[in-house]
C-alpha cells in the first residue's frame, strides 16, 4: 500500500524527464551574483525560471522550427529541453531577481540583501 | 563517443546504443556529450529538397559568424567573448562552464547540394543553415502518356 503511494509520487514530478544540462558562469561581486546559462534554441516564451524557497530552477524547452518531412542524420541535442537547479544561500535576495534572455543566454542577476553587503565601518578615535 | 552519420553501421549503432543508454542513468547529461562535438553543438537534418544545418550557438554577434561552403563542405566558424572580461580582484567567478574563444565546425555535405541555394539565420541562438539540393536530383513523379 505505502509502496503504491510511493510510486505514485515519483511518476508525477516533473523532475524525472531526461534534461540537458545547461553550461553557466556564476560570478560574485560584492552587491550580488551573476548568473549566465546558455539555452540556445529555446523561446523566450519557453523559459522557465522559478525561485521557491532556498531553490533556483531554470528549465527550458526547445523550440526550433523543422521543415516537413525532415529526418535527423546527426543529432548533439537530442532532448527536448534543458533544466538546471540550484540552491541558494541565505544572504541572497530571492525577491529582486532580474533576469534577461537574448540569443539564448539568460542573464540573471541576484542581489544580496541590504544586511549582507559589506560596509566600511569607520572607526572612531577617541 | 561519437554518433555516425550513417545509421546503418553496425558499431555506430551499438555506440550510441550505449550512450543512450548512459544518458538515461546518468545524473545529469552534459550539453557537450560525451568528448564529441565542442561548440557549437551540431543538428544535421535532410528533406528530400534540403540539408538543414542547426549549430547551437548562443550570445553572438552574427556579422561575427563565418559561414563558408566549399566543395561540400560547409564549415562555420566564429569567436565567442567572455563574460568574465569585466571581473576585477573584487569579484569571483564561482563556476566558468560556458565556451569562450574561437570555434569552427566542419560538416561534409551530400554531393546533390545546390551551393548557390544556402541560406542561414540566426535565432534564439540557434544558427540554421539550410541548402537545397539540386532540381535534377529531386524525386520526381514521371507522368504516363
């Protein structure tokens, strides 16, 4: 009964579908990180960005326009869309995310919070 | 490992049998395969009229992008810039995957190929090239007097 239940479950998240794996930079400077992935051939339209909890989720599906009747000879992409997640710290402000897409490189941009960025503290002589 | 272009050799067969069968159980596959390829990532497709060329290559410049078709053979080349070129000592690249520098790929072509017909555009990233084949090559239903 419990083992139903189980594989239940497992057949509906969406997680088990075979992804690429997109290539990223992840840079870090002081007021926040910069994120690029590439997903070439994927729509604006098709991307899917998603912050829940601690957990950045970006997927993607493909969408290129084939002639009729094409046959593939020789495929590098053979599946259909592309997914990558990662988790994120704390410090981040998962509210001010911007993100922008063009030619199939998503730039993400992730501030940190206002308590997390440094700050010069002067030091008072007495 | 390597997928050939002719699907009826046996030992390609079983090749991509097995990478197939590594991409089911593996974690996560990479974009750039198993060794094979490098950037950009090649599609290569045929209609009865075309040769359809996808080359996924994303973020550049396309008056950057070389397309040259010799002999049947197309070959696309190009340069892709960092990102990183803006980095000081203040900032830290945590992960560096995505391809930087210069690229070319080459792919032989069949000989029915019209090399006056290529056309190729650039769109989401993705470069398609697409060529006709020759008139007299097409099938051709031959009516009955």
């Amino acid at each position: 009964m419990s083992e139903q239940t189980i594989a239940t479950q497992e057949t509906q998240t969406p997680q088990t579908e075979a992804a690429l794996l997109p290539p990223v930079d992840v840079i870090e400077d002081s007021a926040g990180i910069t994120l690029y992935a590439d997903l070439p051939g994927v729509a604006k339209d098709q991307l899917n960005l998603r912050v829940e909890a601690e957990t950045l989720t970006i997927e993607g599906q493909l969408s290129l326009t084939l002639p009729e009747g094409m046959q593939a000879s020789h495929a590098e992409v053979s599946l259909p869309g592309y997914r990558r997640v990662f988790t994120l710290s704390r410090e981040l402000d998962t509210e001010k995310v911007s993100a922008e897409f063009k030619q199939g490189v998503l730039t993400l941009r992730i501030p940190k919070t206002a308590q997390a960025q440094p700050r010069r503290i002067a030091i008072n002589v007495a | 490992m390597y997928r050939a272009l002719f699907p009826r050799d046996v030992f390609a067969e079983l090749d991509r049998l097995q990478r197939e069968m590594q991409e089911a159980f593996a974690f996560s596959p990479t974009i750039r395969g198993f060794g094979r390829g490098g950037f950009p990532a090649l599609n290569v497709g045929a209609t009865p009229q075309s040769v359809e060329i996808y080359a996924f290559a994303p973020g550049l410049d396309p008056a950057g992008v070389e397309v040259h078709l010799e002999r049947g053979v197309l070959s696309l080349s190009g340069e892709r810039k960092s990102t990183l070129a803006a980095s000081n000592e203040k900032t830290i690249a945590h992960i560096n995957e995505r391809f930087v520098g210069r690229f070319r790929r080459v792919v032989s072509l069949p000989d029915d190929i019209d090399p006056n017909t290529v056309t190729a555009n650039y769109r989401d990233g993705v470069l398609h090239v697409s060529v006709k084949r020759r008139e007299s090559a097409q099938p051709r239903r031959i009516s009955i007097q």
